[in-house]
C-alpha cells in the first residue's frame, strides 16, 4: 500500500508565502497598475499583500529582474499607468489624481509600435517623482484658456554620440509637433511645431570649459489663427529649465540657457538622447500667461 502523502504536498504552498516570497510581486508585475488594484479587490489577503508597507520592497525585488535598461514604469497617451514598480499604491493614487487635475495632454512621438505616441518612460523613483511634483504645481494654476503638453525633444543616439565627440559642434532635436484646438471653431486647430537648438558658445573665462547655450526654433508660427505665449519647464530630477517665449511667432528664440559640459542636462543627454519637457500655451487674446514660480518670468 502507498504511504501518505507528503504534508508539503498535501497542504500546497500557503498564498501568505507566496507573498512573503515575492513570488505574487513576479506576477502582478506584468499587469498594468489599475489592473493590480483589481486583483487586491479580490480578498483582504491580497489586498494586504499589495498596499501593505512591505509591498513595494516585494515588486523592487521583482524589477530587479528586468533586463538591463528597460523602463521601471510607463504612462500611456490611452491613461494607462504602469507605476507599481517604483511607487506605493497609495502614492501611485496620488499621482494618477494629481494628473488629472493637471489637465495635461501628452503628446510623445509615434513610432511602429505605437502608432497614437509612446508611453511616458520613468527609469527611476526620480523620475516619476519630478513629473508628479509638476503636476500638483500645475493644479495651483489652473487655466481654463491655457493648454498643457508634455513632450519630449529627441535625438538619434548616434547623432548624440557625433554631438559630444566632435569639438565644438551644434545639434538640433527631432522636430515636435503639437496640435492647439481653437476653442470659438471646433473645426479649426494651430499646428505648431518645435525644435531644440544647443549651439556652441563662446567662453570669455580661462576655465576652459564647453559651453552650448539652448535656443528654441518655432515653426508655423506665422500661419497659425493666434499669437500664443508659451512657458517651457523641464520635466527631471536633477536641474530645472524655464523658458518664457512671449510670442511664438518669433523662428528662432535663444533663450538665456548655457550649459557646460558637465551640466547635469548635458549629462543627462548622454544617457537618454531626450528633453522632457512640459509646454503651457496661451494666446495673447486670453490675457498674461502666468508663471509657475519666480524663476519663470
């Protein structure tokens, strides 16, 4: 006769050390983060195993397991979020409310993959959190005649790598399209379009340090309905860029912004060929765009 089961077969592995392993981090982690939240409605077990304070060290360890430079989180043009790999739940809620209230568009690059724009990439905890504090800052200005993107300002890493090789040399971003509704004709829309600029500067000093002052190129300015202000702030953890342009119709604007080589921009550049940025627009009919903070005037 067979003798009795193994206890460790019999009982199966208990779904609390399946949590404590981590094991139920490895799966959740593939779902998109509303998607988690529906599986937490499931019991208070799961529930717990998902918002309790150990959770997110748990989807850490299982990001852990990424391949070497994939993203850490993503936000979609369609509001999808994929944020539970660097934030608590709690503060993930915080982030998707502050977004909202924002009133942004997102207006990111097509691609083969993704034919409406591609995600907002986060690589870090710092990344996630300087767009999250901009949002909340952009809630205490609210403006019904202001519209609101964020995009990005891209290279070629190839062309970045020509850029910071070659002594002295310029670079010019991928053009950025965006499209301004006009509130009086539903049928009628501005397309505008950017580009950034960095341009070899002059150094008066003996430092002997590169210098690349940033200039904006607007394009499409003299064919649009209205004169728009427009506020440029960077969107990153390690420095902060406001650009005032008082009247887009201007081709190229050089703005006051020089960096050298060892700008955290410039540094950034070299890791990530891109430019987060977010863009206020006003037209000149509606009144003074305002600034987000002093520094912005």
């Amino acid at each position: 006769p067979r003798g009795p089961a193994s206890p460790s077969f019999s009982r199966g592995m208990k779904f609390d050390m399946l949590a404590q392993r981590g094991v139920l981090h490895h799966a959740l982690l593939g779902l998109w983060t509303k998607d988690v939240v529906r599986v937490s409605q499931c019991s208070a077990g799961l529930r717990d195993a998902v918002f309790a304070p150990d959770a997110l060290p748990l989807f850490h360890i299982a990001a852990s397991g990424l391949p070497i430079g994939a993203a850490r989180g993503l936000q979609t043009r369609e509001g999808q979020m994929w944020l539970h790999a660097l934030l608590p739940m709690n503060s993930v809620k915080k982030y998707v409310l502050a977004w909202r209230g924002a009133k942004v568009q997102l207006a990111t690059k097509c691609s083969g993959e993704y034919m409406w724009g591609e995600p907002l990439r986060f690589d870090s905890y710092g990344d996630v959190e300087a767009a999250g504090v901009m949002w909340l800052e952009l809630q205490e200005i609210t403006d019904d005649s202001t519209v609101n993107f964020v995009t990005e300002f891209t290279w070629r890493p190839e062309t970045m790598q020509s850029f910071f090789k070659e002594s002295g040399s310029a670079t010019n971003s991928a053009l950025v399209k965006l499209t301004v509704d006009d509130p009086a004709d539903e049928n009628n829309e501005d397309e505008l379009r950017f580009r950034v600029n960095l341009n070899p500067e002059e150094n008066s000093d003996s430092s002997g340090m590169k210098l690349h002052r940033m200039s904006l190129q607007l394009v499409g300015g003299k064919t649009s309905t209205y004169v728009y202000q427009i506020f440029f702030h960077t969107i990153d953890p390690t420095y902060q860029v406001h650009i005032n342009v008082p009247d887009h119709r201007q081709p190229i604007f050089p703005t006051k912004e020089v960096f050298h080589q060892w700008h955290p921009l410039m540094a950034g550049l070299k890791a990530r060929p891109r430019l987060r940025f977010l863009l206020r627009l006003k037209s000149s009919d509606s009144g003074p765009l305002d600034a987000m903070c002093g520094c912005c005037g």
